[in-house]
C-alpha cells in the first residue's frame, strides 16, 4: 500500500512544483524538455502504440500524452495522477482529445474491473525518495501490470551511479528485476543506464 505519509509528500512535492512552474519539464522534475523526452522515447520502445490503449500512471499535466500521440498517431490515451491540479491542467489542455484524465489513488483505490489497457507506463514516481520507496515501487508495478493486457514500462534511478540528487531515491536494479521476474512475468527486460542513472524496465503477457 502507499502509506499516507508517502502520499501527502508525493502530492505535496507535485503540487508545489506545479504552482510554481505551472507547465513544463520542470513539474515532473525533469531538468529540460531534452531530459523528459529521452524518457518517453525509451517508454515508446515497449511496443506499437498506433491505435492502444495506454494508462500512464503519475501522469501529471500529461505531457507524455502529446509525444506518444505524434510518435504513433493515433492511441486511446488515460493518465491518473494523485494531484487533482494536474490532472485539472491537464483536462484543459487537451479537451478537445478524447483523452481521459483521472484523479485517484490506485494503490488504495483500485480502478474498476473493467478498465483495462494495452500498455501502461510509469515514469519518474519512483524517483521520490518516500518512506518505503522499495515497497512502493514493489506494489505499484504489480497494481500496474494487473492492468495491462499486453505490457508494462517503467523507469527510475539506479543505485549504480556517479552522482547525488538531493531527494532523489535510487533503487538497486538487481532486486528490481528478481521482483518483476518472480512476481510480474519471465518475459521482461531490463535497459540499465541509458542516461546518467536511468534503467528502464518492460514487462510483458
């Protein structure tokens, strides 16, 4: 579970950023536009999104959704968020989309049965460094991939570094993989270090 404390922090970070920045890069933590988007192009490597559906969980002011909709076409676009001030930037900001736009604990409120995707993403929410980051990583991915029916692509920062970001938690990418292998499926992947510290995961049926 996401412990209240874990996730007043996440929405008070977030929140703080986006009153702050109000759009851009920088809401996500993410240092440029160049930053960000080497991220959603190695999500984008999980497979052919032309015409999926895709749930992007931590979506924030949905950025991700305007780079995946150019890069594919055309895609059933979701985001959840636990901030309901992005998600309300986000609802505005594509309205004229078909795109859905949710505010909601998943962890502690699951989304309904019948609410599946093709592929989920997550990008970036693991690099909070919360109490019981491991945990949390752990069950959001297994929440995660029991909501996608043909992949799930996450990423966070590698223990395997060089460098110190004040606030950033790194997780080793040994138990990560043992985690996803014995608990998600035998069908996943592991890229470690296509940035400075930055290891992404595919996971599929």
């Amino acid at each position: 579970m996401l412990s209240p404390e874990a996730k007043q922090m996440i929405i008070d970070n977030y929140r703080g950023r986006f009153h702050k920045y109000g759009a851009g890069p920088k809401v996500a933590e993410w240092n440029s536009v160049e930053s960000q988007e080497m991220r959603f192009e190695q999500l984008c490597k999980l497979g052919d999104m032309q015409g999926a559906s895709v749930l992007d969980i931590g979506c924030g002011i949905a950025d991700m959704y305007p780079y995946v909709l150019q890069k594919f076409g055309t895609i059933k676009y979701t985001g959840v968020d636990l901030v309901q001030e992005t998600i309300d930037h986000a609802r505005q900001a594509y309205a004229a989309s078909d795109a859905v736009f949710v505010c909601q604990d998943i962890i502690n409120d699951p989304l309904p049965e019948d609410m599946r995707f093709d592929y989920v993403t997550i990008s970036g929410i693991f690099n909070n460094d919360v109490p019981h980051a491991v945990q949390f990583l752990e069950t959001m991915t297994e929440v995660a991939f029991g909501l996608a029916l043909k992949g799930l692509g996450f990423n966070f920062l590698s223990t395997y570094r060089s460098y110190d970001d004040a606030g950033a938690y790194y997780h080793d990418p040994v138990p990560v993989l043992r985690h996803c292998l014995e608990r998600l499926s035998k069908k996943t992947t592991l890229f470690h270090h296509y940035g400075r510290a930055d290891v992404s995961v595919f996971v599929y049926r």
